[in-house]
C-alpha cells in the first residue's frame, strides 16, 4: 500500500524573535515493514544550516539553525512510503507501554 504524506506546521510570533536551533522529526522510519521511497523537508524561512543525525531509538533527525530574527516559521515535510505488512495490528504491546506516560525500565 502506497502512502503520500504531508505536514505543515506554522508558528507565528508577535514580535520578530531569533529562532534557536530546532530537532525535525518528521521522517517516516524504514524497516522491513515500510519503505521510504521520497522525503522532502522544507523551512520557512530556509534554515542556514541542517545536519542529519539518527537518535537512540534509530529515528531519522534533521537538526536546523537559522540566523536573524523572524516573524514565523514554517515546517513542511512531504513523503511517499510502501506498507509490505497488511496486518498493522500484528503485534503484542508490552505491558509496559500500555499506559501513558509510559515507563522505561531503569537499565
């Protein structure tokens, strides 16, 4: 199954502020089930700089820097996956994870 994703965030502010330093999290994970085959991440205002890291969990993380001070910003992401695994519910959830917040074992 083929899906085509888009998300747009927009922050206005009420006075030009300086934009520090921001952790997009927006790309869709690869593993054996799904399949990445486009992405595309946009700012608004463009960022100076973007360095594109993996997280402990494994996630994809685009870290972005701006300079001056602006009155909004625009995040928009665009991708294309394929779902191989028809079944999205064959899975046993750790009853750990079963309530929110959820948590981790101290280890």
């Amino acid at each position: 199954m083929l899906f085509r994703i888009e998300h747009r965030t927009r922050y206005v502010y009420s006075n030009p502020i300086f934009l520090e330093p921001h952790e997009i999290r927006l790309w869709p994970r690869g593993d054996w089930r799904q399949r990445l085959l486009d992405f595309a991440l946009t700012t608004v205002p463009q960022a100076d700089g973007c360095a594109h890291n993996i997280d402990a969990e494994g996630n994809d993380v685009a870290q972005l820097w701006f300079s001056g001070q602006h009155g909004e910003l625009v995040v928009s992401a665009r991708s294309e996956v394929v779902i191989a695994d028809l079944n999205p519910f064959g899975f046993l959830l750790d009853p750990a994870f079963a309530h929110l917040p959820c948590r981790y074992a101290d280890q």
